[in-house]
C-alpha cells in the first residue's frame, strides 16, 4: 500500500477495530531501535543556535535604528520566534530531557521569550494529542471564526456565518492575527487564574512585553514601531499557522462514540508533510505528524527515522497513511474549507 496523497473530508466512522496489541507492536519494534532515546546533543546546538540568531537580531536592531530597513529585522525575529516555540512545543513534550522538571525549564525559557504562556499552551495541547480532529474535544477545532466539520458550519449564526461561508478566502489573513490571539489567550489564562505556576507566568509575559515594546518604541518613532510590531507578530502568526495547519485540517474529523483505537485515532487523522531537510527545519519535525502523534515525547531528530519503521507497519495493517507535499498540504486544508463552508454559500444563493 503507497502512501495516500488523498485528504478526505468525511468523518470517521468504523466497525469496531482491534485495540492495543497493534500499537505495542509498533512501539516494542520502535523502542528497539532506540529511537525514544534522547538527544541532548542535537537540543544543545539548536538551542544555541536559535539563542544566537536571537541576540544577533536585537543587536542589529539596536544598531540599524530608526529605519524601514527594520522591516527586515521584523520578519527575522517572526522566523525566530516560530523556532522558539518550536523547542519549547518539545519541551512540553519531554522530548529534550526525561524529566519534566528540567523539560518546564527549558520551556518556561522559551514561551518567556516569545510572549506565550506555557502551561495554557501544554494543557491545550494535550488535550488536542489526546484527541486530535475530535469535533467536541480537540480545542484546535474550537476556533469561532472557522467551521471544520458540516455539523460545526451549520451552528454559525451572524457575522460567524458569514466568515465560515468565505472562510477558504479568509483562512491565510486570519492568520495575520493568530501571534496576537497567542498573546491574548496567554494574557486571559495568566489574569483567569487557570495555570499551575501563575506568578512564574506573570512574571515571564509582563517582563517580555515591558521589553519588548520599550526596545521598539525607544528605538523607532512611534509610526515606525506599530509598522515594525504589525509586520513582527502578523508574520510570527502565519509561520506558527502554516507550520501547525497541515497537520490534521481537512483529515478525517471524529465525533462522539468513534470505535477507532490509539493507533488508528493518531495515523487516520494526521498527515504528514514530504520535502527533506528545509521542510525539517521550516516546519520544525510537525512534518512528521503522524509519527510525532504516535510517540509525542519522540526527540525531533528521530522523528524521520521513526517514518520509516511506521510506514511499511501501517502498510502491514492496512492503516492508511497520509502525506504529500507542502503546497498541496496547504491546497488541501484550503479545499476542506471550502466544502465545509458549502452549504452556507448554497443556502445564501437562494435567499
């Protein structure tokens, strides 16, 4: 069985699926071949790298001054910061070290940097591992501006109707405003008192924005640094939303009373991205969904090796496993929102 290049709409629903055995398999054979093993050395460098290119920004934003060269300097920092959450996503994982104490270091560290709470983001995210593409209970699908599913798209009313009708259009600006949204549902879980170590928090997001629009306001005029922070956090938004959407939307999406087991939940609503080592990088390891959503706390650089024990194992079960290339990742997701948004346009046109 070849990879499917297919990305289907339709929910899920199956007869009753073996549980468990498939998986132990799959993960004594992966266990086996070391691949939970950490990789400490790949972090260190990474992270080191990523810090530099960080440091390096600022003090070439120090030295350009008030210039719309700056412009520039705004769409590095979009690609670092992407790359900062990327480590801290596997942090949150336990992808760097084995214990979580150490892991929450290291991902307090980043998720400071960037803006973002980490305990808000860790408890959405796993809720969306645990149940990925499920209609009621993968937050990720939870967005009020967009339908996923027919059953959501019938539920819009308003102006929420509206911009799922055109939602396939509106889809790459509205991540225009998802770097904003991260500071925003970060500032609500801080002020809500919804996370474990809320004075940590605090501490990290008040201590970053202080920073951060000091630096800007100081050294640019004040239209230069709302350009600059309109052009930083709306390219920081649609790198985190190009590299996060072609993981699962326009994948099967699940409901209440699926009978699908862990294996077949993760693979049949995943998707993997093909394009070698810039894909790797651009996208952070996400490129290997499926994967990555079978052994979460995985190291990134294993992910590739895992592929090619998990791929000729699904092949063997007859799992389908989807993938194909990031521009028809994206055509995909596009087309899905488009069906999905169907409806109201058909019931639109005859009003």
């Amino acid at each position: 069985m070849r990879p499917s290049d297919s990305s289907p709409h339709q929910s899920v629903t199956t007869a009753p699926l073996p549980s468990g055995s498939d998986f132990a398999e799959l993960r004594r054979i992966v266990v086996g071949a070391g691949l939970l093993d950490r990789r400490l050395g790949y972090y260190g460098m990474r992270i080191s790298l990523n810090l530099i290119a960080l440091a390096g920004a600022w003090v070439a934003f120090v030295f350009i001054g008030n210039s719309w060269w700056q412009l520039i300097t705004a769409a590095f920092l979009a690609l670092m910061f992407t790359q900062l959450s990327f480590i801290g996503h596997d942090a949150g994982h336990k992808q760097i070290f084995r214990t979580r104490r150490a892991n929450d270091v290291i991902g307090y560290a980043h998720a400071g940097l960037v803006g973002i709470s980490y305990g808000w983001w860790v408890n959405k995210h796993s809720s969306h591992h645990a149940n990925p593409n499920h209609e009621d209970k993968d937050p990720d699908l939870d967005i009020p501006a967009l339908a996923f599913s027919l059953r959501q798209s019938s539920t819009k009313q308003g102006f929420l109707r509206w911009m799922a009708k055109h939602q396939a259009v509106l889809f790459f600006p509205l991540l225009l405003l998802e770097g904003l949204n991260l500071h925003y549902a970060s500032a609500e879980a801080v002020w809500r008192n919804e996370l474990k170590s809320r004075k940590l928090e605090a501490s990290l997001f008040l201590a970053h924005t202080a920073v951060y629009l000091a630096a800007v306001f100081l050294v640019l005029s004040p239209g230069t640094a709302v350009v600059f922070i309109a052009v930083h956090q709306g390219l920081w938004g649609v790198y985190m939303g190009c590299s996060f959407a072609p993981n699962h939307k326009g994948m099967p999406t699940l409901s209440e009373g699926h009978s699908l087991d862990f294996l077949r939940k993760q693979v049949l609503t995943s998707r993997n991205v093909r394009g070698g080592p810039w894909v790797d990088f651009a996208l952070g390891g996400l490129n290997y969904q499926i994967e990555h959503h079978l052994f979460p706390s995985m190291p990134r650089p294993n992910l590739r090796h895992a592929q090619l024990l998990v791929l000729p194992f699904c092949a063997q079960h007859s799992i389908t496993y989807s993938q194909c290339g990031l521009l028809r990742s994206y055509a995909h997701v596009l087309h899905h929102l488009r069906a999905v948004g169907a409806p109201l346009r058909a019931t639109s046109s005859r009003t």
